[in-house]
C-alpha cells in the first residue's frame, strides 16, 4: 500500500502509534487556510447585504443566523454519508472539491455578479453557499483524526491548523484593510467588496490543492474501518448514542461552542470598525499590531503543543483559559479608565494595549491547539465506547449544535451595533465615539470572551480524557484491531 512508505509507526507509550511525516502535516492543514479565507469573506456579508441588496443592518443579521440553521441540519445528513461511503481513493478529497466548488461559485455570485438582486436573491444565494460551506468543511476537519493517532503528534496538527487560522486571516485582512479598502476611501462600497472576492476565492483553490496533495496516501479506505460487527452500518442513532453517552464529546461541545460563539462575535467586521475603526481611530493600524503579533502568538502555539503532548491538552486549555480571562478583565479596564483615541496617537498608550492584544491572543491560540487535538481525542473515544470510527459524524453533530449557537454571533454583533445607532445604516471608520458605542465596542470585544472561557473552565472539570487516558485508549484500540487481524471473518465490510 502507498500509505506504508508515508506513514511509518513510533514505538513510545507501549504503543505502535501511527505517524506522518511534517510535510504531509503542514500541507494537509492548509485545509484550515481556505476554510479561513472563507470564513473572512463571510464576515463581510453584513456589508455585502447592506451595501448589494439594500437590506438594512439588523435584518440582514437575522437572515443571516435563520439561515445558517440549513447549514445545522445539513452537517448530520452530509457527515451520515460521508461515513457510508468509503471509496478505493478514499473520501475526504472527494467532498472537499465538491464543497469548494459549489461555496466558490455562490461566493462570487453574492459579492460580484448579482449586486442588487434584493432580498430573496441573497438569501436563496447564501443557502447555496451553506451547501458547499458543509460539505468542504467536514471534510477537511476529517483530516485530523485520521493523519495520525499519536498524541504527541495531534497537537502538532493543532499548530499548523491554529497557525493556518490565525496567519491566513490575518494577512487576508491587511489585504483589505491596508491596501484595498483605502483604494475605495475607507469605505465598504460594492467595488471594494467584489475587489475582495475576486483575491480571496482563487487563493482558497490554492489552499484546497496543495491539502489535497498531502492527504493521497492516507486518504484510503483502510484509515476509516472501525472494529463493530461487521457489515454494520452508520445510522442516524449513532448520532443520537454520541450525544446521549459520550460524556467527554458533551463537555467539549460546551467549551467550544461558546468560544465559537464569542469568536463569531467579534470577528465580524461591523465589531473591528466600532473597536478600531471608531474608538481606536485608525482601522489600518490595529491591522498592522496584529500582523506584528502574529508571529508570537505561534511560538505560543508550538509550545502549546509541546506541553499538550507532555501532558494532555485538558491542561492546557484549563490553564491557558484563566491567564485569558485574567488579561480580559485587564483590557476592559483599562480601556475603560482611557481615552482610546490616545492607543492610535501615543506611544505608552499604544503599547500598553498591544500588550494585552498580545497576550490575549496567545492565550487563544494556546486553546484553540489544544481544542484541534481534543476533537481527534473524542474520536478516538467513541470508537473504543461504540466500535465505529466517526471521525464524520463526531464533526458534523459537533457542527449541528454549533451553528445553532455560534450563528448567533452575528446576530448579537448586528443587533449590539444597532443599539447604538447603527440601526439602518452599518458603522464606519470614519463615524464619531461617543460612550454608549465605546460600551458597546468593550462588551463585544473583551466580555463575550472572558464569559465564554468561563463556561469552558466549568465543562473542561467533567471532561475526563487525560494524556494518561488517551494512551489508554491507543493500547486498547491496538489491541482490538490485532484481534481482528487474526480472525478476519469478524472484520468489518
């Protein structure tokens, strides 16, 4: 088999893990760089409704959220066929092709070719781009389960996914920021926003190449066989079993569902104008200390990883979540106890506050790579309660109950703006501060995440998959796996 000569086993833990080579890791989550790039675009499509289709603030929020609710029910029925099909060329290039296609076209469809189609043109376009948003990315979130089982090696996964998600939107947003939107006077006119599409889909097929170039030799049917009766099938009740008695997938639902949601929150591009754009004054500066943060906030996460697989990644995001909820509290008050206008014009100012954005967000890179080998964890987990490998439909329930939730970020960023004064009209750098948007701007930026890394401390005391558990877990998998090699009537079809 091709897999044989990429991917080779490392004896430590007492266990036969199965292991890739750092090329295949790093290019393989370049997944995560076009899910991003996505993700970016998407978070201009209040503008987009606004600016487009004429539809006012917070009712383009609402369509947007009521929308999202297909994207919640297409992840079971999308992730129940993944996991039936299993093809001799695998499935994960397969279905991220075809969602790539598909959100490509409706993606440029809604920013460029049909400006103005009103109301019932965007949303029918939008529910198209949920269709391929799914199907895409399902797929690419597979990758990480099945690249390798070392959990050593997960949180290495953890950093090029993290450093992906976190690189690639940020070197996207000084792409408009910095060079585009000025081209269009620092307004989000319908020129500046097809501008934007036009740069950001074809980078995306960039991304979708070269992860599918890494994924070919593990991409194959013999990566995706559980150890359940054989010829057993995934059901839909196999959803249903995971929620109801997989303790360890309920805790990490809670915990990063609502870090979602407060990240869905203040990414959107209405909360960066309030914070920077208008309190700050200077939207191309805070871009700037964010680009030069960047390559921190990845050192962060290689140490991350290096202590998650030292000793387990429940630690470490424990740990990273208090210094966060710690800075956060410092960031409201001192931004409460200045004139914010100083961060853009003073130095002292401006590098107390790159200070705390700093290490905020290092605190959440620090999570988010422990949460990349959580997820791959509980895999691995409801294969030993269940027999079935999931690696589909653990992402697509954990997908269904997060865009219910986190959908809701944009709702409260559109309606938060909207209450002070930004009801029909979307925010622009250019507008005045007044206190009622500076409380706004605080809460929607600092309060929404320091509550969400709360609710994560009290799930992660339930969640029980340790480092010493998960090597538990290997020992146990490898040796059912070695029972079946040797009675091969009991395989799975």
């Amino acid at each position: 088999m091709t897999q044989a000569a990429v991917v080779t086993p490392e004896q430590h833990d007492e266990v036969s893990y199965r292991r890739a080579k750092t090329w295949q890791i790093a290019l393989s989550q370049m997944s995560s760089g076009m899910t991003m790039t996505f993700y970016v675009l998407v978070g201009l499509l209040s503008y987009v409704a606004n600016e487009n289709y004429g539809i006012a603030l917070g009712l383009a929020g609402l369509i947007l959220t009521a929308s999202r609710v297909l994207d919640g029910f297409l992840n079971p029925i999308l992730a129940l066929v993944m996991d039936r099909v299993n093809t001799k060329h695998g499935k994960i290039r397969l279905f991220m092709i075809a969602g790539w296609t598909i959100r490509s076209i409706a993606a440029l469809l809604l920013f460029v070719w049909s400006s103005g189609g009103g109301v019932i043109l965007f949303v029918a376009l939008y529910l198209i781009y949920i269709v391929g948003n799914v199907s895409c990315d399902i797929a690419s979130i597979m990758i990480q389960p099945v690249i390798t089982n070392d959990p050593r090696q997960r949180p290495v996964v953890g950093v090029w996914s993290t450093a992906y998600s976190y690189v690639v939107p940020l070197l996207l947003t000084v792409v408009s920021n910095v060079i585009i939107l000025p081209m269009f006077g620092n307004r989000y006119t319908s020129e500046m926003l097809a501008a934007v599409a036009l740069f950001y889909v074809p980078l995306s097929f960039v991304f979708l190449a070269l992860s599918c170039i890494a994924i070919k030799d593990v991409d194959v049917p013999e990566n995706f066989e559980g150890f359940s009766a054989a010829g057993e099938k995934v059901r839909p009740r196999d959803m249903w079993h995971l929620i109801k008695d997989n303790r360890p997938f309920q805790m990490y639902i809670i915990h990063c569902v609502s870090a979602k949601l407060s990240q869905q929150t203040m990414s959107q591009a209405i909360v960066g104008t309030v914070v920077f754009g208008i309190l700050v004054g200077n939207i191309q500066l805070s871009t700037i200390v964010s680009g030069i943060s960047s390559l921190p906030q990845i050192i962060f996460a290689i140490i991350a990883a290096r202590y998650c697989g030292k000793l387990g990644s429940r630690r470490v995001a424990i740990a990273s979540m208090v210094v966060g909820i710690i800075l956060s509290v410092a960031a409201i008050a001192y931004c409460s106890v200045i004139d914010m206008r100083l961060i853009s014009t003073s130095t002292i100012p401006m590098v107390i506050f790159f200070a705390l954005l700093l290490f905020l967000g290092a605190a959440k890179m620090c999570v988010t790579t422990a949460d990349t080998a959580m997820r791959s964890d509980v895999v691995d987990y409801e294969l030993i309660r269940s027999g079935k490998y999931l690696p589909g439909v653990v992402t697509a329930t954990y997908n269904f109950i997060d865009q219910f939730v986190s959908s809701l970020g944009i709702t409260i960023a559109a309606f938060g703006v909207s209450m002070v004064g930004f009801a029909a009209a979307a925010p622009q750098p250019t507008d005045a501060p007044t206190p009622e948007i500076k409380v706004m701007g605080l809460f929607l930026y600092f309060v929404i995440p320091a509550l969400a890394w709360v609710i994560g401390l009290i799930s992660m005391k339930c969640y029980h998959l340790t480092r010493e558990k998960m090597v538990e877990i290997q020992v146990n998998i490898a040796d059912k796996k070695a029972e079946l090699a040797q009675n091969p009537s009991k395989q799975p079809l």
